[in-house]
C-alpha cells in the first residue's frame, strides 16, 4: 500500500517538473534566468519577438534585473495559496516557493499550474542552509508563514527563526529587502522578537491582531491562516528589514 502511495508521489512528482525542482542548487545566483526561461516559456509573444528578432534571450533576462522585478522566497510554502495570490497581484515579482513535505508541495504544484503564474517556482526539499540556494544579496522577499514552532527548548536550533537562519536570510537579502513573519503561535512570536532584538535587527512593522490591521499582509492568507482566523485565532505578524 505504502509502495502504491509512493510510486503515485513519483508519478506526480514527475508531472509536475515544469514547476517544482528537486534541487534548486544549480540555479544559485542565476534565478532571475531561470524565471526569464520560464516566461519565454509562457508567452507566445516573447517567443514571437525573440523569433524576430525584435527582442534577445539577454534582454529578456536583464528586464528581470529591474528593481520592480522582487525577488520572493517563501520557506515552508505548504499548499502554495499565499504564492498565488501573490503573485496574481504583483505579477512583475518573481515567486520561489520551498517545501519539504512531498506530498503537501505536490498539491502546491498542481496549483501553481492550474493559476497559469509563470512566475513562481517550487522547490522541493528541507531547506536548511540558504547559502546553499542563493548568493549574498540575490533576495529581496522573505515569507515565514506559520512555520513549525519546534515548541521544546532543546529544538529551539531548528526554529526558522533562530538567530542562526535569521543571520543567513539576512546574508541573502538585499540592501532594503524584507523578512516577513506571521505565525498563530505566541511563543515562537515572543522568542522572535527575543531573536531579532538581540540581532539588533530593524522591525519595521509588528502587530499581535493582523487580521485587524490595515498591513498588507493582512490581504494575503495562507492556508493555515484562513483556519486560525476561522477558530478566532489571532495572527501575530512582524516586518523586519535590511
Ligand atoms: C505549519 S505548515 C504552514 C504551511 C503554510 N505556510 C501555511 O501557512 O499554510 C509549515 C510547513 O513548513 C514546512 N517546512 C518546515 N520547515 C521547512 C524547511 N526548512 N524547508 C522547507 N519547508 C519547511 C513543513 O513541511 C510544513 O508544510
């Protein structure tokens, strides 16, 4: 039965490729390509132009390098809701959605492809270690939404908050980019304030009643949000930037 589900999960998996990768290694310091390839991909117009002649593979890719052109990264993206609407409001941003479980980013996967958003891709995969993924400087979004709050003090390391990731993203980030966080969990809140305070970190924007704000992020719910609101759980959310 067990090897039935899995071999269902390859298939899937394999369906999927044009929208989710294994690894995403190989494109370190190279996404924006990697979105200019998709786009072309995606639009008989490009493909018409580069055809043409009208327009090159080149200034296809730099048009990305354009500061409206933000590069996003969401880690734990789950179903990939969030993404999506994001990127059908902001549609010059470019979408890297990460998520471990298999299963949960399979079904992120048909999403994405079922929106028709060019512009985000998927990962799939624990990420631990952003060095790995990105260059210093190549992001400019962070989303944390709802991450697992690993409520033992002993697994406080693998918070995705933990001074250790927060100082990674940071590496990562932009001059100006941006860490977002949201989470139901008022411990994880509470120890991430503790986090970025004792890394002297710049918070932006913070509010322990989202759902009540007039924030932004208030108008992008993931899919654990949605159920948080509904029990008249209250989202914590805080901004910080570089
Ligand atoms: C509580 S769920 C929230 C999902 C989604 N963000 C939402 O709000 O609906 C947390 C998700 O993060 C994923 N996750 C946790 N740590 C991760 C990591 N280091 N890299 C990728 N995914 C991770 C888990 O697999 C899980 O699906």
């Amino acid at each position: 039965m067990r090897q039935r589900r899995l071999k269902d999960l390859d298939e899937k998996l394999k369906e999927l490729e044009d929208y989710l990768d294994t690894d995403g290694r190989e494109n370190k310091g190279a996404w924006r390509r990697l979105f200019a390839d998709k786009a072309i991909n995606a639009s008989w117009e490009i493909t018409r132009m580069l055809y043409e002649g009208v327009i090159t593979e080149e200034e296809i890719a730099a048009s990305f390098e354009e500061p409206d052109s933000r590069l996003c990264l969401e880690i734990g993206c789950g179903k990939g809701q969030f993404l999506c609407s994001r990127a059908a409001d902001f549609p010059d941003d470019l979408f890297i959605g990460v998520e471990g479980q298999e299963s949960v980013i399979v079904r992120a996967a048909e999403k994405v492809r079922d929106s028709g958003h060019w512009n985000i891709h998927l990962l799939s995969g624990y990420i631990h270690d952003v060095h790995e993924f990105f260059e210093d400087g190549e992001v400019d979004m962070i989303y944390l939404n709802f991450s697992d709050p690993w409520p033992k003090a002993k697994h406080a390391k693998r918070r995705l908050t933990h001074r250790s990731y927060l100082a990674a993203y940071m590496d990562i980030l932009a001059d100006g980019g941006r860490i977002e966080f949201k989470t139901d969990n008022e411990d994880l809140f509470d120890f991430t304030l503790e986090e970025v305070e004792a890394m002297g970190y710049n918070i932006v924007q913070m509010t322990r009643d989202l759902a009540s704000s007039d924030l932004e992020s208030a108008r992008y719910r993931t899919e654990y949000e949605d159920k948080f609101i509904d029990q008249g759980i209250k989202i914590k959310y805080l901004a910080i930037e570089k």
